[in-house]
C-alpha cells in the first residue's frame, strides 16, 4: 500500500509479525534481566550478613632511597566491607620490637583485596617483619 507524504514523495508501509528471531532475542534478554534482578536480590538479603575476614601477605621487600618498602596484599575473604582498615607493621628482633609503620585502606570491599606498602627505616631482612590488619569500621 503506497501512501503520500507532506512533502508529495510515496512511501510503502508493510504490514507484517515479528521474526521470529526478533521473539528468540527478546525472550533470551528477558530471561537475562530477570536473572540478573533474582541474583542481585538474593545478595542484598543474603550479603550483608557476616563480618570482614581479613588477612595480609608480605609480597615483595626492597631497599629505596630512605629506607625500606615492605610491600604487601590485604585480602577480605569475608561477605562484608571494612572500610578505614588500618594495617601496622613491626620489625621484630626476637621479643623486641625495632620498628613500627601503618597505613590505613578507605576500604577494603567484600571477597577481593587490595595491595599496599610500609615503609621502614630498618632493614626488614635483618630482623622478623610482621604485617597485620590492626582494625577497621563498619562503613
């Protein structure tokens, strides 16, 4: 069926259904976002139960130019968020502690982790170095 427009050109309208791709793509992005709204919901009635599991790691030690770096990874194994987590170091020759350094995460999210360094006037190889979480807020 021709029809005309203001400008006095034809133009054809076709009448016809859906492909029936067009019925399989839309089915299959439905079922997507229903998933995804499902799996999201599920995490926020489930997720926030829990507490931070933290837990740190030396990675790597070198001498810099002031000093020493002590690099190292913070991991949260645990379903909640920490954040203002403060980690302290020390350098330990036998009971004694020689040195002591901090640093402190806006956050630390839920399952993930985050790297960091302390650094030292000391050489860390020379006595025993220990990285620990020290404390954090609930955000």
């Amino acid at each position: 069926m021709a029809q005309t427009n203001k400008q006095g050109t034809k133009t054809r309208v076709v009448d016809r259904d859906a492909h029936w791709i067009e019925w399989l793509t839309g089915a299959v992005s439905a079922a997507l976002v229903a998933g995804m709204i499902g799996w999201i919901g599920y995490e926020a009635a489930t997720g926030s139960e829990g507490q931070p599991e933290l837990s740190t790691r030396i990675v790597h030690q070198e001498k810099t130019g002031a000093g020493y770096r002590v690099t190292f990874l913070i991991e949260n194994a645990g379903k909640r968020t920490a954040s203002a987590v403060v980690v302290q170091g020390e350098i330990k020759d036998g009971d004694r502690v020689v040195e002591t350094s901090e640093v402190t995460f806006d956050y630390v999210p839920a399952n993930s982790s985050a790297s960091g360094a302390l650094l030292f006037r000391s050489d860390p190889e020379a006595g025993r170095p220990e990285i620990r979480p020290a404390g954090y807020s609930d955000p």
